[in-house]
C-alpha cells in the first residue's frame, strides 16, 4: 500500500514539474500561481531527475553567457532579466545602458570566482 502511495506521488510531481516547464513561467512564479513551496518542487525535481535529463543523459551544466548591451533608439531605459536555473529571476526596468552593463559585469565577475551560495 505505501508503495501505491509513493508511486502516487512521484507520477503527481511528475506531472507538476511537467506543467511547470511547459509553462514558460520559472519555478518561483507557478509555485506561486499553484500555491505550492518552491523548496518542495525543488526536492521533487532533485528526487526524480537528480540533476540527469528524464532519458537518463546527464544535463549540460548552465552558465552565464556573454551578451552584448545596445542602447535604447527611443533614449528611454532598458529592462534587465537574468533567470538562473534555481527559478531565481532578478528584473530591472527603466535602467540606462551604463547601469545594465554594471549588473552584467558584475555578476560574470562573481561567477569567475567561483559560485557562492546565498
């Protein structure tokens, strides 16, 4: 009978993490939509893909990209997006070029030095 249950839930968070992705939304934001805890769908997709694709292939490593920054032709300010793969979305609007390119800076830096845990 436990077994049942347990299968249960793993087919259930499967399917959540199915809707999740095909949402378009990050984790932070359908967990809040679901009104689900963002550490609970994080266990949950550990203890069914542990850091491995579905088809069993390890996943390729995420990293931050280079990216170039083009100033705004309306002269107005430009929006920031960076979202990690933990779901956590950093959003910036109304910020110049110059202040873009800082936060962009900044964080290849940060991630040059080694990954550090907030």
């Amino acid at each position: 009978m436990a077994t049942t249950r347990s299968a249960d839930r793993r087919q259930h968070w499967r399917r959540v993490i199915q809707r999740q992705q095909g949402s378009g939304q990050s984790i932070v934001a359908f967990c809040a939509q679901e009104m689900l805890n963002p550490a609970t769908f994080h266990a949950w997709k550990r203890r069914l893909f542990g850091g491995q694709a579905e088809s069993g292939k390890t996943a390729p490593r995420q990293a931050l990209v280079p990216v170039r920054i083009v100033g705004d032709p309306a002269g107005g300010g430009g929006t920031l997006e960076v979202q990690w793969p933990s779901g956590v979305v950093l959003r910036a609007q109304g910020c110049e070029a110059a202040t873009i390119g800082a936060v962009v800076s900044a964080l290849t830096a940060s991630s040059k030095q080694g990954s550090r845990r907030c």
